[in-house]
C-alpha cells in the first residue's frame, strides 16, 4: 500500500516497514485507537502539518493520503471532537499534529483550520483491523520506587513541555541518568522527542501504552501506563509530564496518583497567576515551583509570589538556572 505519511501514532506498529491491506468497516465495528487509511480533501491552510512516524512536521497536498488512529480529543484552548462523531460521509479530521483521527465538533476561534480528510478503510494484518493497543509496551508489574519530578500545568500550552525540557537537561548536566516521560494528553510525538534531545533516555508517552489520546475511562488508563513507569525504574529519576491540567479529563488526576508517593519536585506551568491559586485549592497542595507563561515577566513572578508564597522562576532566563539546579538537587537528596 502506497501511503504518503504514516503518522506518529503509527510509530509503536512500525508500519511503515509493514505489508498490510486496507478494507472498508461497518460503522458500527470501529474503535477507538484503530489505524485508518484516509485522504486529504481539500489542501491545509499554510503551516498546517501532521507529524510523521520519525516526528517530523509534514505539509500535506489535497489528494494525499495518510494512516492513523481513531481517537477523542478534549482540549480547552483547541479542538474538542471524537471519532464517534463521524458522519455518514465519513468526513473528518487531523485533531492533533500527531494525527488523532475524528470529527471536531468545538474549536477555539484562535486554533488553525486542521487537515480535512476522508475515511476510506481500515488497516488490515493477516485479515484483522489494526489497533494500537495489541502494541502497547508491556513490563513486569513492580513498586515505583525511582523519585519523579512532576510537570504540572494549570492548563494545555502553559510552558510544560519547555519546562521539562529545562529541567531534564540540568539534571542530565548534574550527572544524573533521566527517563522521562508524557503521561496524559493527546497524541504528539514532540513533547517526549524534546526530553530525549535535553539528555533523557529513555523516553515514554502514552502512545507507547496504545492510546492516541487518554481521555479514557481512568482504570483503562491506569493499566495502560503502568508499564510505561516500570520500564523506567533504572533511571535514577524520571521528569514526567501530565499533559493539559489535572482537572481536565484526560486522567490527569490519576497520573498524579499513580506517582504521588515518589514525586520528589513538584513544577507547576500556569498561564496566569490566578491560575496557581485554582490548583492549591483543587489539590490541597503547593508546588515546588511555578513556571510557565505566567513567569514571562516580573510582574507576573511578583504577583504569583503575592498571591501563592510560591518559588517562581522564568526558565526560559538563563540566570535561573543555578537557582532551579539548587531546588532540584536539594530536593533529590
């Protein structure tokens, strides 16, 4: 089968390196997390790209084709939508750069129009559909006991994915062997590829546990990622990052969970000040640091300072470095 890009939610079944056929499904059998061949029916606004199976971003022309995988998305400042919600004319789109697969049905008026496609068959192996979850990473079942630093956010696009990059290459620098990992959100391979170019090794996301997204139900979560975190107990401390915020429905409450008796250093990512204060209240709890868009200026520290008595620091400066190595390593023992 010709295809012109395979996307990143396609990288756990390698199949680009696979023969395999493509059949038409009733409706009524598909699933979440399925691979699906589609088409590209009308040409992308400039600068919109899906990312392929390496994580590179690719244009795409109308009439090209793409595989992928059916999933929901649920995001507060971009599109919400589901593969549930497809049509009769089979009608529907890119909702992530890494190509979950479904009908939006809200979308931010600040998101860019994504690529329009149209379902034309599933991904058949020796006569089965194809799902992400029969290549899920699997892992003897133990007690975490490697101490994690946890980036938080208030919100998605709050700075998390910067930050753990920030905080994973001062620990790599201190000598410290890093896994890290992305535990919650939807499907992009270029928030864990930023870890692994900052010096961690191994790295892991959810896709890795066969979900495109996790919005799931939590114990379908919950057993997906469990291996995920025992695969990375050799390292001597893993940078995890829960997508979105904890409050949104994508299990972040339930990654925090699962980590919370190892969690060492806790990063929160907010987009304004107010923010921080929703998330001591919702969690009962306060974090380690703050950081993210609402540290981009002074004013923005002095306020959270005010507001939280919380540590804040804008990573993206480079005089915050010697400051985020001390709170880390004290932390870290």
């Amino acid at each position: 089968m010709n295809v012109d890009v395979h996307t990143s939610l396609t990288r756990i079944a390698d199949l680009e390196n696979r023969s395999y056929d493509i059949e038409s499904r009733p409706r009524e059998q598909w699933r979440r997390g399925e691979y699906v061949f589609a088409r590209v029916v009308r040409r992308p606004d400039p600068g919109v790209t899906i990312e392929n199976a390496q994580g590179r971003h690719v244009e795409l022309m109308e009439g090209e084709t793409i595989v992928s995988a059916f999933g929901t998305r649920k995001a507060t400042r971009g599109m919400v939508g589901g593969w549930r919600e497809i049509g009769d004319d089979n009608r529907m789109a890119s909702m992530t750069y890494g190509g979950v697969l479904g009908k939006v049905t809200s979308a931010s008026p600040f998101s860019r129009n994504p690529i329009e496609l149209e379902y034309e068959g599933h991904v058949h192996i020796d006569g089965d559909p194809v799902r992400m979850d029969e290549y899920a990473v699997t892992a003897e079942s133990t007690a975490l006991d490697t101490p994690v630093v946890l980036v938080l956010g208030t919100s998605m696009s709050s700075g998390k994915t910067m930050s753990g990059r920030v905080i994973t290459h001062v620990l790599d620098e201190n000598g410290y062997d890093v896994a890290g990992c992305k535990l919650t959100g939807a499907g992009t391979y270029g928030d864990v590829l930023s870890m692994e170019v900052a010096g961690a090794d191994p790295i892991y996301d959810f896709v890795d546990a066969g979900l495109p997204t996790t919005v799931v139900p939590e114990e379908t979560f919950r057993d997906a990622v469990r291996p995920i975190l025992h695969r990375m107990q050799e390292a001597d401390v893993i940078v995890a990052e829960v997508g979105a915020s904890p409050l949104e429905p994508y299990n972040g409450e339930a990654a925090v969970d699962l980590l919370d008796e190892q969690v060492a250093f806790t990063a929160l990512c907010a987009t304004d000040p107010y923010a921080v204060v929703g998330i001591e209240e919702a969690f009962g709890c306060r974090p380690d640091l703050v950081a993210g868009i609402a540290t981009n200026t002074t004013a923005g520290i002095d306020l959270i300072e005010r507001l939280t008595e919380c540590a804040a620091l804008n990573l993206l400066d480079e005089e915050t470095k010697e400051p985020l190595e001390t709170m880390l390593l004290d932390a870290l023992g």
